[in-house]
C-alpha cells in the first residue's frame, strides 16, 4: 500500500491536532475553497466569504484537538466549523450561541460526567442510524440549498411536506436571508 | 430529556444547512441544545452537508490567503475554553424592562433584521399574559418554567411555532418563574388595553 497517496483528511486533521503546518496547507488547499463556494451561495458578498473562510480554517486549526475520526467524518467537521464560522460572525462575535457546538460533536471533556459521555455515545449510534433512515427528500433538500442557485425561499417552498401553514411560515422566516448580509456589508 | 413539543422537518433542515435568519436560527439551536432527538436529526443533516461541501466546485481564493491564514495560527492547535453555563446566562441581553408587575422583557443583543424582534421574557408564576394575534412567524423555546395555553403543555427546553393566525393566551405555571426566548417577525397584536401597553413598553 502506498501510503503517502492514502493520507486521508482524517489523517491530516491528527497531524493538524499535533501542529504540523503541512498538513494544515494541504487541508486549506482542498477545503478553504469549498467553503468559500459554501458561503458564497448562502449570499455571502466576496470579500466577507474570503474572510470568513479564512476564519474558519483558523478555527479548524485550533479545534483539531478534538477531531476523532471514530465519531465524526472530517468533511462533517469541516462543514460545522464553516457553517459555526459564519453564524459566530454574523453575530459578531459576541457569543458562541445558535448552532450545535463542536464539542458536542466530537468532543468528550474531562469535566464531563460518566453518565453524560455514555449518553453522547448512544446520541453518535444514533446519529448514524437516522442518517442511513433520513427521507429522500430531506436529503435533496440539503443539496439543493448547497447546489442550486436559488434563494432559500425557493427551496423552503419546494419541500412540498403536508405541514400546511407551516410552509409559509418558513417562507418568510428564510426570506430575510438577504437582508442579513445587506446590513453585515 | 424527553420534550413534547419539537420544531418541523424542514425547520431542522433550514437551521442545519444554516439558512435561518440569526434570532430564528438562536431560538431553535436553544430547543435543540436541549433535545436529544432533534440533535440526532441534525447530526445527520450535518453529515449530508458535510458530504455536499465536499462536492462544491471550487471557489477562487484571494492571491495569499494561504500565507495570510498561516500567519494568524498559533504554535500549536489551543482551543478557546468551552462555556458550559446554561443558555441564558450566556445570552448577551439588553438591559431587563419591567412591562407589567411581574413580567420583565430584555432584547438579545444579535445582528437581525430591523423588522424582527428577538427577546426574552419573563412572567411570574401564575401569570396569564397578554391574548394576542400574531402578524408574522413566531418562534419560542422554553428556557425555564412552563406554560400552558390553547396548543398545550410548553416545559423547559419546548419549541412553539406560531402562525400568523394563532390567537393565544398563554398562562404560566404555578411554582416557577417561565423564562422564554422569541424570535418575532413583525409586531405582535396583543388584544386589550393592559396588552397593548406592554407590548409598547417593551419595544423589543
């Protein structure tokens, strides 16, 4: 086997985790341009995406620590960590407040009690069956958020569940998307 | 826990791609904090779009970006220490206004739309609020105490999504202080003159 030609991306995060900037450079080379595009279709302006990707992999660098591969995949590390990036900004900075932290994720804290981290176990097992049960159309509707260019209004509107006024709802609250960034400018 | 009261599919959906708006997104991230079913339905959203990052064409970097993010990692990874107060003390809140004897009001310092109000509130045991029409979407999680109106039992850690025609009257339980956490869109239409006055107070 060669294994310089199978160094994985979980590979690389464990060498990141240890301080080895090479691999933190060929980490940037396959993900900071992913999550640029990322950023950019969720109505990023240039500049602000460049920043921010750019402020995530700076997290993903000082959160590799607590990257295990046996609980997390790394694109899914990734992913949180730019998705964590732009909230936190959007915020600006003051808390790191909304979305799923990453140490619920991965990370199991020395402070954590017996009986918690048993039950973060049983939420990873879990995780995995209800990804392998998740409906079709949940799963086409996260790749269209991330492959159509389309406002999320559009997609929200598309998810032609039978939850009623439940759809207009989410129409509006997802409408705004915009008006976010116009004031973040 | 075991909650009785959990957001849409697609509400998940939206929050785990990370389309909601900021104070939407605040107050179904509070409900799914508390949820271990919710956590696991976006767990694994999180892995499909961690698998849809993945397949995105690349975008063209800035000449240096590399260079310059290099510059700003330290020696070795040394992640910032994890906030494990409970949600509402790490909320950043504006100064508390009293609305009416009992039930105080404070804005959530976060960047949301003009036409938006995001807040917590605080009513005394016992309380019956205000009956009030909603004029945009509504979204509530339950912070601490509980409350009952015409949908239901809403404990610690419950989400409520309002409709533009829900007409409610929520009443608080006896014992304990219900602290909730909103994110409003557009004014809320309370009925009455002692509703009208403190949702005016309150401006949040």
């Amino acid at each position: 086997m060669n294994s310089r030609a199978e160094t994985t991306d979980d590979d690389l995060l464990i060498r990141i985790a240890g301080g080895d900037r090479e691999a933190f450079a060929l980490l940037f080379a396959k993900f900071a341009p992913k999550v640029k595009s990322y950023l950019l279709r969720l109505g990023a302006p240039g500049a602000v995406a460049e920043d921010l990707a750019q402020d995530a992999m700076v997290s993903l660098w000082r959160r590799a620590a607590s990257f295990d591969p046996k609980k997390a995949k790394a694109s899914t590390w990734v992913y949180v960590i730019a998705r964590n990036a732009w909230i936190d900004r959007l915020r600006r900075e003051k808390v790191q407040l909304a979305y799923r932290d990453l140490t619920d994720m991965s990370e199991a804290s020395g402070e954590e009690a017996p009986d918690a981290a048993v039950a973060r176990e049983q939420e990873e097992t879990r995780i995995a069956a209800a990804l392998e049960n998740l409906p079709d159309e949940q799963r086409q509707v996260v790749r269209l958020a991330f492959f159509e260019d389309r406002p999320h209004s559009e997609i929200a509107e598309r998810l032609s569940l039978p939850l009623g006024t439940v759809k207009s709802r989410m129409r509006l609250a997802l409408a705004k998307l915009k008006v976010q960034w116009e004031q973040y400018r | 826990m075991t909650l009785c009261h959990h957001p849409a599919d697609e509400v998940l959906v939206s929050y785990a791609v990370g389309a909601l708006e900021s104070g939407f997104g605040l107050v179904v991230g509070a409900h799914v904090g508390a949820c271990t079913q919710c956590r696991v339905k976006v767990g694994a959203l999180e892995e499909v779009s961690g698998g849809s990052l993945s397949d995105l064409p690349d975008a063209s970097l800035g000449a240096g970006a590399l260079q310059r993010t290099m510059a700003r990692l330290g020696r070795v990874p040394a992640p910032a220490a994890i906030d494990r107060r409970p949600l509402l003390e790490r909320l950043p809140l504006r100064p508390r206004r009293w609305v009416a004897p009992g039930v105080w009001v404070a804005a959530v310092d976060t960047p949301h739309s003009r036409d938006n109000r995001v807040y917590v509130l605080s009513a005394k045991p016992g309380m019956s609020t205000a009956r009030h029409r909603h004029s945009g979407a509504e979204f509530c999680t339950v912070l601490k105490g509980a409350y009952r109106d015409e949908v239901g039992l809403f404990r610690a850690g419950d989400f409520a999504a309002a409709e533009h025609d829900l007409e409610h009257l929520p009443v608080v339980l006896p014992g304990e202080e219900c602290v909730c956490l909103f994110a409003t869109e557009g004014r809320l239409k309370p009925r009455g003159l002692m509703g009208r006055i403190a949702f005016a107070l309150a401006d949040v």
